[in-house]
C-alpha cells in the first residue's frame, strides 16, 4: 500500500493500521459468539411484516454472496433491492436473472433519470476526481428510503469496510447509517450540496434517490442496518465459489487486472476501468495493487509477486474511457484536465499522453449506454 | 424529565439537543419548582464564577437545586461551570461563595510556567480512577472537548474519578453518590460525549450524599 | 516540539465554513466567490468525519441576512454535537447573545473588535474569555510588511498582526483567528512565519487559517507554525482529501491528534 492509500497509518512495527485490523479479525473475533449473536437479532425480525430484511443488491460477489447466505442459511424473506447506476454488463445482468430466479426472492429494480446522472458525473468528476457520485449514493440511500416506503426496518448489507480500509475498525460493530454516509459514502458532498453546484439545473426532487432519508423517517420504522461480514467471517474468494457453483454465477474480465485470478472481482461495473483509472493518476495506484494487497494480507501471495503483476496490469489508459467520453460530449484533453487537477502529494502526475491503450472488453460495444448516448 | 437548569449563563441549546437526540425528555428551565420536580437535573454552563453564583440565588435556584439534589437525592449532571460551583470557594475575578457540595477550591489552571496555553481548549484523553457506571462502555483514555481556564482543585480526591493531563492533573469529573459533574463538555464530545449522556439518562445512584 | 508531544491536548483540525446568503461559499483572497454547498449537510459530513470543531463565518454584508448565520447554526446544532464557532459582523452583545443561545460555543469578532476594542472586554465578562474568538485578517502592505485588515480584507487600520494579538489577550480574548488575505483560497501553504509571530507572543492558542493546499501543510502549522489549531477549507471542497486522511497523516507526524 503507498502512502497515499486513504486513512493509512502505520504504527510501530511499520505494520499498517488495515493489516493489523485483518489479524484482529483473523485472531481475536469470537466468531461462534458473533454467529449466535446474529442469530438472536434475526429473530426479533423473523415473520414480521412483508419481509424479513431488506437486501441491497448489485449483482456482484458481495452483495449475490449475502442474499444466497440470508436465504438458504438463514431463512430469511427478503426483499431485494437493486439500485441501478446505469452500467450494468451483460454478465451481471445474466447473473441477477439467474440468481433471483434460483434464490426464490421478490426483486426490486430502480433506475435513476439518466438526464440527471449525466448532470452529476460530470460534477462529480469537477469536483473529486470521481465519476460515480450517484452510484456511491443511490447504492446506500436507495434501499433505505425502500425501507421506510415498505415498513421493512431490517436492512443487511454484505462485507463492512473494515476489511479494507480503517475509517471503522472490527472490534466496533459498522452501522450502516447517516454518519457512515457522510464519513465514506457520499465523497463529502450530499444531494443539498448538488443542487447548489448545478446552479438550479437540477432540484431537490431530481435527486430524491441520492438523498439519505431523514433520522426521524428511519426511527418512525425502528431501522437497523447492520453488515453480515460483522457476523461471520469475510472471504471472498470463498463466497465467491460458493455463488459460483450455487447459482452459476459467473465473473467477468475487467480493465487492469489478471481475469485468471481475480475473476469475480467488480465485475458488475462498466465505468470500473475509468474510476480506477482516475485513481491511479490520482494516487499512482490501482485495482491492482488493492487486490494484490488484499492477497499479500491473507497470506496468498508475497510481496515480490504482487510488485509484478502491478508492473504488468497498472498503468494502462482503458479502452472504456471511449464511451464515457462520448456520453458525456468530453474531449479526452478536458478530462485528463480535470483528473490532474486531482493529483494527491506526494504523487507526480503522470503523462496522460504516453499512457499506452488497453484491450477493449468483449461485451463495451454492446454496453446499453450505446444506446443510452443522447 | 430531565431539566436543564437555565440561569442565564451557557449553550443550553446543545445540552437540550443532545438529550432529545438520545430520546431522553429534558426541559430547560428556570423555574425553581420545575427543577424540584424534575427527575434528574443538570446544570451546564460557561463563564466566571462568580456571575454563575450570583444567578442562581437571585432566582432561588440554588435553594431548588439543594432540594433536589441533596434533599431528595435525585441524580445530578454538573457540566464545565456546573462542575466548577459545586466547590466551596472559586478564584474567579475575586472569592466567590460555591455551593459547597464538593469540597475544593476553583482556581486558575497553573501551566503557563511549562509553556503551556490558556484557556485549556481542544480535545484531551480522559483517564479513568475510579470505575463508575458514567463511563461505562467507553474505551479507556476516551477524549472528550475541554473549554475552561479555571478547575475544580478538589480537598478530597476520592471525589476525583477522571483527570485529564494538561501541564498538571485537570480534574476532569468528580462523583460523590448522586452528584456527578464533568469539566469538559458531553454536548459537545461526539460519540463519547454521547454515549456518557446515555449513561447519566440511565443511572441509578448506588450511594447518595448525606 | 516537545511541548506539543507532551501535551495530552490534541492539535485541532477546523475546517471553515464561509456563507454568504445561507449556501456554503469558497473565495480566493476574499474574492472571486464560488458555491461549495449546503452548509448544514456539509457540516454533517464534517461531523461524520469527526472534524475537532466547526467554524462558521459569515461575510454576507447586509443585516436583512443576518439571520442565515443563525438560523444555520441552529440547524446544525440539532445533529451535530461538536464545538461550534460563529462569527461575522457580530457587533453587539445582543447578537453574541443571539448566536450562542443558537447553539454556538465561541463567537468570531473581527472588525467589531477593532473598531470598539472595549467590545472585546464586554463579551469576556459576560460569556467567559474562553467564549470569546478575536479573529485577525492581515495581508502585507505597499510598504512590505504585515497589516491588520477589517470589513473582509478591504479596510487597512494601520495595525501590526502581533501587536494586535497582544492587545487582544490583554482585553480578555481566549483564543485568536489568524488569517492570512493575500493566502487564503490559494492553496500554496500557511504563513507559518507570521503564523509563529504570533503564537509566540500570546499566551492563548493561535488557530492557523489561509493557504492550506495539502495535509502537510496542515502539520506545518502545528510544528513550524506553533498553531494550536489549524483550519482549512479549500482542501475539503476542490480535493478528495478529507479530514480522516488530514488526521492520519498529522498523526504520521507524530502530531497528537484524535484517531
């Protein structure tokens, strides 16, 4: 991990803050007493109206891991929620279809007004170098106005964060609520804040799907939202199999990383490879050396295996960066602008013009944003 | 129903707030029979010493606040100057009369020879002496939000149950049987102050002052 | 540096809300005003990051909008259980009564200050000194050297930063704002010189605004500038940095700061 990784702090030993909460989560988590724990909580909600939970979902290994393990271990109604940002590929549109169908499950689908989205990328990308502002929030405020609008107060969502980085640590018990909105959601800016910068092209209505619910709304309902990864342990490559021979999930190839080992991995995303992309020219690292390090944590891979394969996979200009371009009416000159202006210390900005091209996926030329382009 | 003791001194918004946000009903009050009735009482506050002794007589509140509190022994929540006017003698601007409840003497925060700021503001670790159910369920050195020039010097450390370190030790909370006060500020601590709050909501003095 | 390490007392990180007319406004130099968002979901955010406090200034000129100021501490005051400051042509004691009975802490003077020095003294007595901010704008003059500035960067009034620091304890203030015009929005680093200037001559803290670019200024500030607060918040609005990664990397200083 480089120095300009989010929340990075390195104690004594030089063993990082991230890591070290790994080995508590692999060491001292009583993860027997966590099971029961969940158990008796489950039951409060058990049988109580319409559904026993809410489930929010994007089709990816995370979120298809929770609602098979909710279902078939647990017992549990749910009600699947599935916030679309508008990117979805055809392999995770494929896998949704089958997993639903297999798991027995009511599925709610929401799409926010493309016009609108268009408005807030672009914003997004002025102000923070990112380009899925709406995603990050429609991910996390959606299900929950879907909470209040079904009377449904359960709401079980899949890994918590501190598996990855340190905003929260794994001794505390991560609630999915508000303060974790604001803390890494919502890149500081909320949908009042949008308004302003889209000086009245948009209204608060129009951003209603990325607004997070008022506390009393919630309270009205007796909300809970809560992270399966806080009661059992967090694996994915393991889930992953299991939702791969369960529900004949499938992974996909994604922009800047090896298919081979990391088939399972975001692949839900079509603009994965531009944010990505964005990160690394911000903070000189990418996908890559996440999951490498992801890998180096639980004992999977050594420190000089995962050098390489960054040397191999990071640094490449995705080939995706095409279509988002085209969305938007942006020249790759202004973009690349933009993006630099973001660049983190003590990071050097690159030279965006000798960044060499990546392949293309097989499925970009039949991305529905084709058609979406107006 | 919590009251909150207004006698014109203190952000008494944020410490109605903080209660109504942990579901608690407070009411802020200046009414001496209001505080007589009350269930717990809290005196917050900020500013000198002897302009807070001066409100509180002049509007019989002091005498309510001896009802309550040392009478019928209902559970008590001094906060900064709340704290500060439980000793029998503050420094402030000249000697001033306290309540007495707490013996001890206020007076000015002794660091300036070690090179260090007044007031003592900011964000301190608040170390724990004496386990008590106020801070139960927060880790230990939790940081609270500290504003004050002045401190509670106390005659009887055993009242002392948390100090925090500045130059010297700053008594940060005192309890005696149901009379609990903090130098710092709750209302304005995020999560630990929060969580405190929630506590005194919840607690049962197990001894109660003669 | 030792006498930071020693202290138990955490450095504070303070991002500044400017407002004009009830949104949330970024200036350069006290110019050149562009919207940077809604001043109570902002302050949230802060919250939720656990920034050590929030400042809140006001620079909309009329009386008719005063109310903006209060009616948005309030508004924040009812989540966000934080120190709050307000300031922002707080002129009377009345309308320091107004604010903090609104929810603030500390009240923010600057030009009120300067034009009525006695005022600083008034709200001492009544609130207590650790209520009271006298916050100092300064830019440097044609002669080269610093000067105090007041109604927003536009009147000069003749007076030395220091100076006027020193006169400011001695009335009572309990802490001081120190803002540097010809650096604030620029993001090219603190005055730590002048910065230091002053935190040395006075015996109540110095909180460092104007400059900060990225969070190494921000350490800066507190080691080089001898601040013992710094704010900031250009960084916050046109970066991705945020105040859990500004802590982080204070820490990584060996700067005590909140976890």
């Amino acid at each position: 991990m480089l120095e300009t990784q989010d929340m990075i702090s390195f104690d004594a030993e030089g063993v990082c803050a991230t890591c070290r909460q790994i080995e508590y989560k692999q060491t001292k988590i009583d993860w027997d007493e966590r099971l029961k724990e969940f158990g008796t909580l489950l039951d409060q909600y058990r049988g109580q109206g319409p559904y026993d939970c809410i489930v929010p979902f994007s089709g990816g290994k995370d979120s298809t891991y929770t609602a098979w393990a909710l279902v078939k271990k647990f017992n549990l109604k749910p009600l699947i929620v599935n916030y679309d940002h508008g990117f979805y590929r055809p392999t995770v549109l494929e896998n949704t279809e089958r997993a639903v169908k297999k798991l027995g499950v009511d599925f709610l689908k929401f799409k926010g007004d493309w016009q609108t989205v268009k408005k807030l990328m672009r914003v997004s990308l002025e102000r923070k170098g990112d380009i899925m502002w709406h995603s990050h929030c429609g991910i996390y405020a959606y299900p929950m106005h879907m909470a209040i609008m079904h009377k449904v107060p359960l709401i079980i969502w899949g890994e918590p964060t501190s598996e990855y980085v340190s905003y929260y640590s794994y001794e505390e018990n991560e609630q999915v609520d508000e303060k974790r909105f604001n803390r890494v959601v919502n890149l500081g800016m909320n949908a009042e804040d949008m308004v302003g910068f889209l000086d009245g092209s948009v209204t608060a209505r129009d951003l209603f799907p990325y607004t997070y619910p008022n506390l009393a709304d919630l309270r009205s309902i007796g909300y809970r939202s809560i992270c399966l990864g806080n009661y059992i342990p967090w694996d994915t490559r393991k889930q992953s199999e299991i939702i791969r021979d369960e529900l004949g999930w499938k992974g996909d190839r994604v922009e800047g990383i090896p298919f081979e080992r990391y088939w399972y991995e975001k692949v839900e995303d079509a603009f994965q490879g531009i944010q990505d992309y964005l990160k690394w020219i911000k903070r000189g690292m990418s996908r890559m050396t996440h999951l490498a390090s992801i890998d180096i944590r639980n004992g999977r891979m050594t420190r000089e295996e995962g050098l390489k394969m960054i040397e191999q996979y990071e640094g490449f200009r995705p080939a995706s960066l095409d279509v988002f371009l085209k969305a938007m009416g942006m020249t790759e000159d202004e973009f690349n602008e933009i993006a630099l202006r973001h660049v983190v210390s003590p990071q050097v900005p690159p030279d965006l013009k000798t960044v060499p091209r990546g392949p293309e996926l097989w499925d970009q030329k039949l991305w529905t944003i084709n058609n979406d382009i107006a | 129903m919590i009251a909150i003791v207004d006698y014109g001194l203190g952000n008494l918004f944020s410490v109605a707030k903080a209660f109504e946000m942990l579901g608690a009903e407070a009411r802020i009050t200046g009414s001496p029979d209001e505080i007589r009735r009350a269930d717990r009482v809290v005196l917050p506050g900020v500013g000198a010493f002897g302009d807070g002794m001066d409100h509180l007589r002049a509007n019989g509140l002091d005498a309510a606040l001896h009802d309550a509190v040392i009478r019928d022994q209902k559970p008590f929540l001094g906060i900064c100057l709340g704290l500060q006017l439980l000793a029998d003698v503050g420094e402030e601007y000249g000697e001033h009369r306290g309540l007495g409840w707490i013996p001890g003497r206020v007076r000015k925060l002794n660091v300036e020879s070690v090179g260090l700021k007044v007031p003592h503001i900011g964000w301190n670790d608040v170390a724990v002496s004496r386990e008590n159910p106020l801070f139960r369920g927060l880790k230990a050195n939790a940081d609270f939000y500290f504003v004050h020039s002045y401190m509670l010097d106390c005659a009887e450390p055993i009242n002392v149950v948390a100090t925090a370190s500045y130059g010297e030790a700053v008594t940060a909370a005192i309890l005696r049987g149901n009379i609990f006060a903090t130098q710092f500020h709750p209302e304005k601590s995020q999560d630990n102050g929060l969580k405190l709050l929630e506590n005194f909501i919840a607690w049962t003095p197990s001894a109660t002052v003669c | 540096m030792d006498a930071v390490r020693n202290r138990m007392l955490k450095a504070r990180l303070i991002p500044t809300v400017l407002l004009l007319d009830g949104r949330m406004i970024k200036t350069k130099q006290f110019d050149a005003f562009r919207d940077v968002g809604n001043p109570t979901t902002v302050a949230k955010v802060y919250d939720a990051q656990r920034a050590d406090e929030l400042i809140f200034l006001d620079i909309t000129a009329t009386t008719e909008h005063r109310h903006f100021l209060f009616d948005i501490v309030s508004a924040v005051a009812n989540e966000c259980f934080m120190p709050l400051t307000g300031g922002g042509g707080i002129r009377t004691v009345e309308q320091a009564c107004q604010l903090l009975n609104s929810g603030a802490d500390k009240v923010a003077i600057n030009t009120g200050a300067v034009e009525h020095p006695a005022f600083i003294v008034e709200l001492a007595k009544k609130f207590g000194a650790s209520t009271v901010v006298v916050s100092i704008d300064y830019k440097r003059n044609a002669e080269g050297r610093n000067e105090v500035y007041t109604h927003r960067g536009r009147q000069p009034t003749g007076l030395d930063p220091v100076v006027w620091a020193k006169d400011a304890e001695a009335r009572g203030a309990g802490e001081i704002l120190l803002t540097c015009v010809d650096r604030e929005g620029m993001m090219n680093g603190y005055d730590l010189e002048t910065i230091r200037a002053v935190a040395d001559a006075v015996t109540i803290p110095v909180i460092a605004s104007g400059g900060v670019g990225t969070v190494q200024d921000l350490a800066d500030g507190i080691v080089e500038g001898h601040a013992s607060a710094v704010a900031a918040a250009s960084i916050f609005h046109f970066t991705d940095q945020s105040i859990f990664k500004a802590h982080c990397h204070m820490l990584e200083q060996g700067i005590p700061v909140r976890k």
